[in-house]
C-alpha cells in the first residue's frame, strides 16, 4: 500500500511538473526566427570561427538579423551559401574559395640548424628563443601548432615542415592566424602556381642556410609575361589576379622554389 | 545549533566554515569544469545562486506541504531531483522570455546546474538541519555564495597555472587536482570559526 502512494505521489508531482512546463512553454516561448534553425543545420558545424563569429549557430543567428553577409562561411561550398542566400533572401556576392599553402621548402634535409632545441612542443615557444632554431628566422619551425588549431585534420607535419591536404583544407584560415612564423597564406585554389619559400634573407645568405629557399634572383620576375610576380625584400611574390598559370616562372626558376600545385583536388 | 543561529552565523557557516565545494566536496564537477577563466566561472556562480535560492524555497515547499503531510520523508532525494530539474527547465524559458540578456549571460551554465549536486545538496541539508522557510532560502543562498566564492578564488589560481611551468606529467587535470586540494586545505582554516 506504502509503495503505492510513494508511487502516486512521485508520479503525481512529475506530472504536475511536466503539465506546468508544457503549459509555461506555451506561455513564455520566445520567438525565434525558424531560418536561424535551418541555416544552423546546412552549416558544417565545425565551429572553426574562419567567418569571424563566436561559432556556426552565432554566425547563423548574424545572418539572419542582416549582420553577416551570406557568403561569410568560408569552408561551405557555392551550393551551402546559394541555399542560405536563398533562406535570408539577398544575393551571394560571390566569393573564391581558398586554400591554404604552407610558403617554406626547408626541410630537415636543406634547412640548417643553428642551435639544437628541446623545449616544449610549439612553434610559438620555439620562436621565442631567439626566433626559432632554423638558420633561416622565416621558415616553418615544424613544431605543428597549425595541425593542432586546424579543425579538418587537413595539416600534418612531413619532414620538418607542415604540409596542408588539399582535399582536407577548406581556407578557414585558422592556421594562417595561428602560425608564429606567417609562413601559411591562403591562396586561391584556382592559382596553380606558388612560391614555397617566405625568405626575406639576401641570396648569398640563404643559400647558406637552406637549399631550398628563394635567393631573390628576379628571374622569374623578368620571365613573367603578365608581370604577374615582383621580387620584394629578395622574396618572390605571385600577385593572382595578374598570374594566367602560364608556368613560365616554374620553369625558368634556378631553385625550383616557386612549385606547381596539383589542381586535381576540388 | 545551526538551526537556532542568527543569519550572520548562518552566513559564515554556509559561504567558509562549511563551504560546499571545499570542505563539503559538493558540486566538483562545474568546479573544476567551469574554472578555466575567471568569467566564466563568476558567471557559473552567479547561475548558481540563482537556482540554488529558488530551490531551496520549492523543495522546502513540497517537503513540508506534501512529503511530510504523505509520511512520504524518504522520497525526498528523488522527488528534489524532480523538482530541482523542473525548476531549472522553467527558470530558463522564463529568463529568455523576461531577460534575454541575462539569459545570454549565464548561457549554457543554466541547463549544466540541473545535475549539480551542490543544489540537491542544499535541499537536503536544509531538512536535515530543520530549517524554516526564511532559513531555508538563505542558507541556500549563502551555500552558493560561498560555492561562487570558492570557484573564482580557484578560476584565479588556474589562470595562474596556465603561465607556470609545469612538470608533463602533472600538466592539465592533474595540477588541478593538487591545486584544488591546497585551496581546500586553506579553507580548512575557517574550522575554528565552527558554532
């Protein structure tokens, strides 16, 4: 009989619970905008922050309010941001997708070392003493705090420099912001050309220190049909809205620094 | 005994000589989950105190006007459990509907409190201790006061780890721990306050 009442009694007061919540959801439901849902569902969801808000159910709500342009979102492809342009109802301006590159060649094998280092883990530590343990203060120091912050598992470490998986990568640019050294940039995936070196040391000088960077020797610059390339503090440099992919400068190039990328990936 | 004291002897007794998470071990998991930054940590404290106070009042309510008139006193740990999560599900849609902003501040720190033992731990002890209503409201309130005390002062002392050079081994959780048993050893100063 006392497990009975115990029982009624517990499930009364449940029920009484869960009669108020329904009836007080009723009464003191918020209205929220239904797209902010929708768009929150087509959105990767990785919350990597590449658009500049807090995550994607913050950038979704900022779109929908006006705050955020439709096209923010750089990892979703062209057929995400035409779905949400076409819940919030303004036009994509269109954008170009990106990818990341990292801009250094020296690997154990060419860079030199000047000092050996055992500190902790991180590129950023690793800066600090002195700007790293490379010869060459602007390569990739290799320590991997890039496949650390990227969120895709595009980035891994090969040989003492970081290497982005194309197919991976979605140019959110975290690994950009991250990098103590600057050397990943975001080029577009259309560009089939890049430099892999972001050396600003005079040639004689880099080539005592890696055999792989770019001595600044301005031959591609004179090679270069659509004066696409400038050769600035002895680093080459692509400007891609010049650049028609004519390959010139890979093939003119004594160091072989500035690469070809495979456009195979998407 | 407690239940005879003044509110300032309540006071001292709930926030240091009985602090819930550092003497009592009550609440440990928003404590060390929650304690990484020390604004998060107020936030999760000012949550706290918030609900902690509400509950005290409702599960004191439903203990003396229907447990105890039903001979029903040993159900009390399951039917504040109910309560106290029914009432953090109506405080929350409340406080979006009235405040948003004060529900954007506490943010996910609202719906985390519904399975925080410190509050079911308020709720009990309120009858164990034989408080009344008043004294029910405030001992609750004062108990997470000194929760949201205890959560700062150690938010403060891991914002201090996160600079300090720490062996591998204990990097993480592990120094946590230690910290958190040193800052629990502090209060144990307060003891001698004891009524």
């Amino acid at each position: 009989m006392i497990v009975l009442y115990a029982g009624i009694t517990l499930g009364g007061i449940g029920l009484l619970c869960g009669v108020l919540l329904a009836v007080a959801s009723k009464y003191l439901s918020v209205e929220v905008d239904e797209r902010i849902e929708q768009i929150n569902e087509i959105l990767p969801g990785a919350n990597c922050g590449g658009c500049g808000y807090a995550g994607c159910s913050a950038y979704a709500t900022a779109v929908v309010e006006g705050n955020a342009p439709v096209d923010a979102c750089v990892v979703c492809g062209n057929d995400v941001i035409k779905k949400i342009s076409e819940l919030v109802g303004t036009e994509a301006s269109g954008k170009e997708p990106k990818v990341a590159k990292v801009l250094c060649s020296g690997t154990t094998e060419c860079a030199k070392n000047r000092y050996i280092y055992e500190g902790i883990n991180d590129c950023d530590a690793a800066a600090r003493l002195g700007g790293g343990f490379k010869a060459c203060t602007y390569g990739c120091l290799g320590l991997g705090n890039c496949a650390k912050v990227c969120p895709f598992g595009a980035i891994s470490v090969e040989d003492g420099v970081a290497s982005v998986d194309e197919e991976k990568c979605t140019g959110c640019g975290k690994c950009t912001a991250i990098c103590p050294k600057n050397v990943i940039v975001l080029v577009p995936k259309t560009a089939k050309y890049y430099v892999g070196c972001s050396s600003k040391n005079k040639g004689a000088e880099m080539k005592d220190k890696c055999s792989a960077g770019c001595i600044g020797c301005k031959i591609c610059e004179k090679n270069c049909p659509s004066q696409a390339i400038t050769v600035e503090n002895n680093i080459a440099k692509i400007d891609y809205d010049k650049c028609t992919n004519c390959g010139l400068c890979a093939e003119k190039c004594p160091r072989k620094i500035i690469k070809e990328r495979s456009l195979n990936a998407k | 005994m407690l239940k005879d004291a003044n509110i300032f002897v309540l006071a001292i007794t709930a926030i240091f000589v009985e602090n819930f998470v550092l003497v009592k071990f009550m609440g440990i998991c928003p404590f060390l989950g929650v304690s990484k930054k020390t604004e998060t940590a107020f936030g999760m404290g000012m949550a706290v105190i918030f609900v902690m106070t509400i509950s005290s009042l409702a599960t004191y309510l439903v203990y003396k006007y229907i447990l105890v008139t039903l001979g029903l006193e040993y159900l009390k740990t399951i039917a504040f459990i109910l309560i106290i999560a029914a009432i953090v599900q109506l405080v929350e849609m409340f406080l979006q509907k009235v405040t948003p902003a004060l529900y954007q501040a506490l943010g996910i720190y609202l719906p985390l409190i519904t399975t925080n033992c410190a509050v079911l731990g308020a709720a009990i002890l309120n009858i164990d201790n034989g408080f009344n209503l008043l004294q029910s409201i405030l001992f609750g309130c004062f108990s997470a006061v000194g929760f949201t005390l205890a959560i700062v002062l150690f938010a403060g002392v891991r914002e201090r780890l996160e600079t300090s050079d720490i062996p591998e081994f204990l990097q993480g959780t592990p120094i946590a721990l230690v910290s958190a048993g040193l800052v629990a050893m502090a209060f144990l100063g307060f003891s001698g306050l004891s009524f």
